[in-house]
C-alpha cells in the first residue's frame, strides 16, 4: 500500500481551509440576526436527536443539499428560488458545513456561508433550540 501523496491530491485540512477561504463565516448571534437568511440544518437525523434542533432551520441532510438548493434541479426546494438567496448552513461542529456552503457556491450560490462552531456554538450562544430527543 502506498502512503505517498499522489500529484494533485489535498488532505482534509488542505480542502477545509481552502473552502473557508471563500467564505465569510458567521458567528452563531450573527446568523441569528439574519432574519432574511435561509438557514439549513445538514446534520443527520440521529445527530439532530441527540443534539436538538434550531427552531425554523430548513432540514436538508448533507447528501441532499446540493440537488435540493440548486435554482435549476429537478429536485430543487421551494425555498430554492435563484441565486441571490442567502443561505447559511450548519452542522454540529462548522466542519462539514464549511465544505456544504463552498459547495453552494460552486453552484453560483454565491451568498452562501456557514456559521463558526456550528450547532454546538449556537447552543453555546445560549440561542434557541429545541432539546434533544434521546437521552
């Protein structure tokens, strides 16, 4: 098994700062302050029980997101409504949502961004959540 590199691949770290390069995150409060943004919620449903939820997020697990925000997909949601929508994505931790939101901008989603922490930091924040759903 070869543990050398191949040319042109990234590590994680690589791929997660360069996605957060072209985003300007927000924090938990300033996401909160956006009453015009569309929050999404990409965590799975296990993950959303054990954790809570944010009251009023759009619920689009991290496999969907792409072909459910997408202004011209089939599968498009009605809050899919071009391109100049603000979107805001989060996960548990600001991981996995940094790459969701750089992904919506390939998709010319360009407003889009994810918050610094993720859930954890909003809970942190003291913002609203549901409680969990599993102890």
């Amino acid at each position: 098994m070869s543990r050398s590199r191949p040319e042109g691949a990234r590590s994680i770290d690589e791929i997660l700062a360069a996605a957060r390069d072209r985003l300007d995150r927000v924090e938990p409060r300033q996401a909160y302050a956006e009453v015009d943004a569309l929050l999404v919620d990409i965590r799975p449903a296990a993950q959303r029980s054990a954790e809570g939820e944010i009251p009023g997020a759009l619920i689009v697990e991290r496999n969907h997101l792409e072909w459910r925000l997408d202004p011209e997909s089939d599968a498009r949601l009605p809050e899919a409504t071009g391109y100049d929508v603000r979107v805001v994505v989060f996960c548990s931790e600001g991981y996995t949502s940094s790459l969701a939101a750089a992904a919506l901008k390939d998709l010319g989603l360009g407003r889009s961004t994810d918050v610094i922490g993720g859930f954890q930091a909003w809970a942190a924040a003291g913002l609203p959540t549901t409680p969990p759903r599993v102890t």
